[in-house]
C-alpha cells in the first residue's frame, strides 16, 4: 500500500513537471524574447539608475534615478515569476562591462552625467514603450500579455519624468 502511494506521488509530479516543460514549450519564441529583453532593460534601468544616484547633480535626476530602481527591481520581480510560472530562463545579471550606455555613463558627473543620461533614458522608455505595447497586442501568452500591459504606464510615467528631467535645471 505504501509503495503504490510513493509511486502515485512520483508520477503525479511527473505529470506536474511534464504539464510546466509543455507550457513552457508552448510559450512563442516571440514571447520568449520579449521576457528576455524585459529582464536586460529591468536590469539595465536598475543598474543605471544605482549610478544616477551617486552621479547625478540635480535633485529631480536623482529622484527620478530612485524611481527607476524601484520600478525596475519591481518589473524583474515579476518577470522572474512569471518565468518560472512559464518555464522560460530569462537572465540572471548583465554585464555592465559591454553595454555602450553604461560605460558612457560611468565616466561621467554632475551636470553632463544628468544630461546624457536623462537623453538615453528618454530614448530606451521610447524604445520600451513600443516593445511592450507590441506585446501587450499581438503577444501569445495571455499572462506574458497581462504582465507587458500592466508595465506600459510605468514606462509611460518614468518616459514623462525623463523629459522633465532634460528641461533646464530650475531647481537643484
């Protein structure tokens, strides 16, 4: 009696491991690639967000840099679940040393740091923005969907702070 329920156990978690590997595998390669871009831009806006904090001059760019790396470690959050909810690997880290923006960033303070990043945080929210509302319409996965919809007036939010971030300091 007891082997019969230790083997019903087994193949009923086989059966639960099986049903995840299908869904993952059912997952469109375009929804796969969206989560994965969603990760790098999540870890990317973080990363570059910790740096606007020590860098940045202006208390507005700073105060935006914290909102970035609120939302964004919150967007991975999800993402990360959802991931596992869908069998798909997204990544783990990126490397800092190879992105072109992140290097830029790096050499820089004060008021050319706020500029340049305020200008590349404009155009990667405008890049996002179209990418998740891509998603958001034509995705596959309905919670890979939901996840896309739910993040666009983050974006859009962070995209309007940006641009008020480019205008002429009026306060510091």
């Amino acid at each position: 009696m007891q082997i019969r329920s230790i083997k019903s156990g087994a193949c009923c978690l086989a059966m639960l491991a099986a049903t995840g590997i299908v869904h993952a595998g059912s997952l469109s390669n375009a929804d796969q690639q969206f989560m994965t871009m969603a990760a790098k831009a999540d870890m990317t806006e973080a990363h570059e967000g910790q740096m606007a904090e020590h860098q940045a001059r202006r208390t507005d760019v700073k105060d935006f840099a914290k909102t970035l790396v609120r939302d964004h470690t919150e967007s991975y959050e999800r993402l990360t679940e959802l991931a596992a909810k869908t069998g798909v690997s997204i990544p783990k880290g990126i490397d800092s040393g190879r992105d072109r923006t992140i290097q830029q960033l790096v050499h820089l303070k004060g008021a050319r740091f706020d500029r340049v990043f305020s200008k590349d945080e404009i155009v990667a929210h405008r890049q996002a923005i179209a990418a998740f509302k891509r998603e958001a319409a034509h995705g596959q996965d309905a919670s890979v969907k939901a996840y896309a919809s739910k993040m666009i007036p983050v974006l859009e939010t962070q995209l309007h702070l940006a641009e008020e971030c480019i205008k002429p300091a009026r306060h510091t």
